[in-house]
C-alpha cells in the first residue's frame, strides 16, 4: 500500500483529532513518533490519530514493521509514525537497532512515548532511555482504566515535574483523552531533563570521552555498550575502558547500566503511586492456564470460532450467491456478444462471484473472531497453557502467537518469528507455513463444508494439524541448536470493544479486497483469454494422467494448484472458473472436492510468504519449506485417493 498520495487526497480521514481544509506544504509537515513497550496501546493510538482510512505504509528504509499515517489538524500537516513495540534501545534485534538508529538520526520532530500505567517500572526503564536522545517527548500514561480498575492511583503532575515534559492520561480503548495528544506535542513537548545517574566508573568514563573525544553523554554511552560502528573513533578508546569497567565490576556495561536505570525507574514509581496496591484477577486465568480446565476451554474455543466461521459464512454466502446469480450470472446469457468477449466476462463474472460471494463472508467472519479473541487477552493464555506441549515440537508457548496469527495470515505470522533463536526460527518457518490462514480456510469452507459437510470440513484441520505435530517432532529432532525457555507478558483480560474489534478486522480484510481481489480479476481475465485459445488445455494434458489416476482429479485441477501459489483462496477461485460454475458440487464429487482441499490446504505457501520467508531465512530454507509442503500435499492425496478408492 505504497502508492504516494497527493496532498488533497492525504487530507485528514478520521473523525478524531484531525480536520481542517487545507493541507500545508511537505516542508511544514511535523513529524511525530509514537514510542513503548509491546502492548501499551500504541498502535490502537495510531490508529484512533490516524483513522482507518488513511494511507498506511512500510516506512522507507526500515526492515521492521514500522508504519506511518498522515492527518491534519488545524491547517497543520502531520505525519505519525508507529515505531515497533520494544523493551529497551539498547539491544541488537531489529526492532530495536532500527528504532535506535531512527532517534539517533533525529528522523522524528517529536516523540509520544506510550507508558502502560499499571507496569509502570518496566515502562519508564525504556523511558529513561528514551531520554538520553534529547527529543521534545510527550509521556502519554495509557491504560489509566486498567489501572483504576485495579486500585492504582497515579500522580502524572508528580511525574511531569519530575521528567520536565509533559504528560497525559489515557484511555485508548475509551478514546479518553486521545484528541488532546497532538496539540501537546506540537505546542508542549519537551526534552526530557532528567539525567540517570550511572555507576561512578561509568559516569567517570563519559566525562572523558567528553573532554578527551567532545562526545556527547548519548555517544559515550552507546560506545560502551558496543553499538557504535566499528571504524567509530570512540569505540576502540571505549572497547578498552569498558573491558577494565567488567574486569572491576564481574558484570559487563549493559548490566552494570540496566541495573542503575532499574533502581531510578522503581524510585520513580514510589514517587509517583499513590496509595495504590496492584490487585489484578487473577481467579479466571487460573482457569485459563491450569492444564485440566484451560485445555478444554481452549478446545471449545478453537472448535467454537471454526464452525461459527463455518456456519456465518455458509449463511452469508448463500444470500450474496443469490444475489450475484440472479442479477448478474443469468441477465449475461441473454446478451449477444463476441466469442471472446463472452469467455472473458464469464469468467470475470464468476471470479466476482467467487471472490465477493463465496471467499469474502468466511474471510471477514474469520477476522472478527479472531479480532475479540485478541481484544479480550486470551491469545497469552492460550500460549501459557500451550508451553509445555510446543517444548515437543521443538519451540516454547510463545510459538503459538505467531502460529496462531497463521490462522489469519502466514506473512505477519512468519514477521513475528524475528525474535525466536535461529533454531526455533527454522522450526517455525516449516510449521507456520502449514497453518490454514484465512486463503485457506476459504478452501474448506466454500469446497468441504459446503458441498461436503461440516465433519468432512473439520477433519482437514485435524489431518493439518497432525501433520503439522509429526514435522515438528521430527524437525526438533535433526535441526541443530539449543531449545530455550519462555518468559510471556500476561497481557490484561479485556471485555472487547465493538468498534475496536470492528476497526482491528477491517485493517485485515482491506488486504483481501484490495490486494486479492484486483489480482484475482486481472488473473480471471488472462485465464478467460487463454482458455479461449486453448492453451489451459494445452496446460492440463501435461498433467491429466497424474492428477486423475493419482490423485482422481480432473485435469483442470492442476491449472486451480498452480494459481493458488499466488493467492491460496485462488485456488478455489480458479477452480470454479475453470469447471465454469461455483455450484462445484454438480461436477465434482465428494472424494474429489475433499482431496482437492487437502492437496491445496497443504500445497506450496503462496507468493507473499514465500517472498517473506526467503527475507527471513533465506533462499535455502525458503526452497526447503517449498519442496517439503509440495510433496507433503501431493503424497497425502495421494494417500486419500487410494483410501476412497478402497473404501
């Protein structure tokens, strides 16, 4: 979604914050960049600035998930960028190098730094680093309800005079407070002049390299840390002192300076905190993450968001089938057009069918229930739970987030594995891969439940994941490396919000209809025009003998494989084009359309993951996850062919 906008058209789309008519010029834009910890909040604040309809793209020059949006608010240009969720700047992730190396390049005009109230220690050692960049900063103590609702009381004029900039309360969720951010930043933030106060070897150290080196307190530091560049004329003087820092202190720099910004973080907060105890709920976790009531819930939960998938979906795309029938497909015979020209319309017409009527409604069910399960805070618990069971498949709990975000979408799932060792990344890129993304579920939703049945359509999910159990088990035994533990933030549970669920789902499913659906109907169109010149057939007698006599499919099956490689849910698409009705039912049978949703579900990922992976992992795991789930596909409906055949 890189396309540039011109000035007109990036004028302020939320009904928040921003307004005005006219927007100024790109040199009067203000830069804003909104800083914290993973899950304070943030990018429900970008979003509440922003607006759901803004221009939204990767950042230049970034390799992390960093985003920015534009609004205008009293004739004033501005442009907010979501920096990734990070604990600290001081180490070598990618999110925290790119991040580190933003603020050093003051690429931002002001900093909104989001604090979560109820951890606030955790979240001001993060902002006392924050403050070593010199950067007019806005502290913004966010989830000021959680923090009520569990007797914190906060003074924020306390902590305002004690940072000397200014800080405000939030609720996100509510919108509490949310419209008064921008005009702060642009008229009252400051730099933050609070000064920690290192260990005296440290602080000894810094005064040198600034009489010696005239280095500034922010470089002296970063040297002795090691992340300044190597050809750096400090780092060799630093590499030296920080040597004999470690030799006197038996710790290095890094936690000789975690631990003093620590110790100034929980002074802070007993300045602060008034009165209050942190009393969280904690009676329905326990139900959550106790292995004899949480596996349960857990069960019904995955089997209760399927078939509601399987059942809404199924309900809408009847009503919108109907629709496309009736006003589109049957008025198309009475019109008397060109050979070609009704070949391609046809097909244009039925990938319309198949993309809006069939794909869409499970697509968008999906994404809202996957949206409250996120909202409401039981995604941690689940991994919590799952722990000790993803230990044996060679990856801790924490493994199941981006599995479970696999359910929605492999792409983000495989971003999410960037913090993994590199042996659960390799792991990770086999099994991710395999989850049934929401493409996927199209597949069996709109082949197997609909022309099936509900169980057949259940089924496929279980063979997934068997599947997926048995990689791992063997994985985990031949991928060289060590197997580390879990440390899991347990993230408050949350009563879900209808416009935020609402807001989260519609992010997700604008890609389906503005990514999949134009590619879908240029590739319906170019599929129309060579099935009129015949070269799809052409094509499929290539592999008409396999794909009949070893997996009983019909010719055109192949050519529905090999365009699911693009988009997964293209696969159903194309199929429906090619046999010429989505009533898929009347010219394929039971067995067939089963193994067929098999092969496709377990085929090679598509495009965008594969693109993904290989900048993840490169081009040697990339290939190996490719011809790997090929085989897995094509051998497993193998398999169910020759059981139906017998049975």
């Amino acid at each position: 979604m890189a396309a540039d906008k011109t000035d007109d058209e990036k004028r302020d789309k939320s009904g928040g914050s921003g307004s005005g008519s006219g927007v100024p010029e790109k040199s009067d834009t203000l830069k804003l960049a909104l800083i914290g910890n993973l899950n304070v909040g943030k990018s429900l604040i970008f979003n509440s600035l922003t607006g759901i309809g803004v221009e939204i793209s990767n950042f230049p020059g970034t390799t992390v998930g960093m985003y920015t949006g534009s609004l205008v608010h009293r004739d004033k240009h501005y442009e907010i960028i979501d920096f990734p969720g990070v604990y600290s700047l001081d180490g070598v992730n990618d999110e925290e190098t790119e991040v580190r190396k933003f603020l050093l390049e003051k690429k931002a005009d002001r900093l909104i730094a989001v604090l979560d109230s109820t951890r606030l220690e955790r979240n001001l050692y993060l902002l006392l680093q924050i403050a070593e960049f010199k950067i007019p900063t806005v502290v913004v103590l966010n989830m000021t309800d959680e923090a009520e609702k569990q007797g914190l009381v906060i003074d924020g004029d306390k902590l305002s005079e004690i940072l000397g900039c200014p800080v405000i309360k939030t609720a996100a969720v509510e919108g509490r407070n949310i419209d008064k951010i921008i005009p702060l930043a642009e008229n009252g933030a400051k730099t933050i002049d609070l000064v920690t106060r290192y260990d005296d070897h440290i602080e000894a150290a810094l005064r040198s390299f600034s009489k010696v080196n005239g280095s500034d307190r922010l470089s002296g530091l970063l040297a002795l840390e090691g992340l300044l560049p190597e050809d750096n004329e400090l780092s060799e003087t630093a590499g030296v002192i920080a040597a004999e820092i470690e030799d006197q202190h038996r710790m290095s720099v890094h936690q000789i300076l975690a631990a003093n910004r620590h110790n100034e973080a929980k002074r802070i907060r007993g300045l602060i905190e008034k009165d209050g105890t942190f009393k969280p709920a904690r009676n329905f976790d326990r139900l959550l993450t106790r292995t004899a009531t949480g596996v349960p819930i857990m069960t019904v939960v995955l089997l209760t968001t399927l078939i509601c998938v399987f059942i809404i979906g199924s309900f809408l795309e009847e009503a919108i089938v109907e629709l496309f029938e009736t006003f589109l497909i049957h008025p198309m015979y009475e019109l008397s057009l060109p050979p070609l020209a009704e070949n391609i319309l046809y097909s244009l017409l039925i990938a319309v069918e198949a993309g809006l009527g069939i794909a869409f409604p499970y697509v968008f069910v999906f994404y809202i229930l996957i949206s409250v399960l996120e909202d409401t805070g039981y995604m941690t618990r689940a991994a919590f739970l799952a722990d000790r069971a993803m230990h044996n498949i060679g990856m801790h709990g924490q493994a199941l987030i981006p599995m479970v975000l696999g359910f929605g979408c492999n792409v983000p799932a495989i971003m999410a594995i960037r913090q993994f060792s590199e042996r659960e990344k390799i792991l990770a890129s086999f099994l991710i891969t395999m989850v049934p993304c929401s493409a996927r579920t199209v597949i069996i939703a709109g082949i197997v439940f609909t022309f099936v049945g509900l169980f057949a359509a259940l089924s496929i999910y279980l063979i997934v994941f068997v599947l997926i159990i048995l990689t791992g088990i063997v994985l985990t035994k031949i991928t060289p490396g060590d197997q580390f533990g879990m440390i899991l933030e347990m993230v408050p549970m949350r009563k879900p919000r209808a416009k935020q669920t609402l807001t989260r789902a519609w992010l997700r499913m604008k890609e389906f209809l503005f990514i999949a659906m134009p590619l879908l109907l240029v590739s319906s169109v170019v599929l129309g025009i060579l099935q009129f010149f015949g070269v799809i057939a052409a094509f499929q007698v290539l592999f008409e003998g396999f794909m009949y006599s070893a997996l009983g499919l019909p010719d055109y099956a192949s050519t529905s494989l090999l365009f699911g490689i693009l988009r997964k849910e293209m696969a159903f698409e194309t199929l429906a084009i090619l046999s010429g009705t989505a009533n898929l039912g009347a010219v394929m049978s039971a067995a067939q359309l089963y193994v067929f949703a098999v092969v496709s579900v377990l085929f090679v990922p598509c495009v965008s993951t594969i693109a993904v992976l290989y900048r993840q992992m490169g081009l040697k795991i990339s290939l190996a996850v490719c011809c790997y789930t090929l085989s897995l596909g094509f051998v497993t409906g193998i398999i169910l062919n020759a059981l139906f055949n017998i049975f």
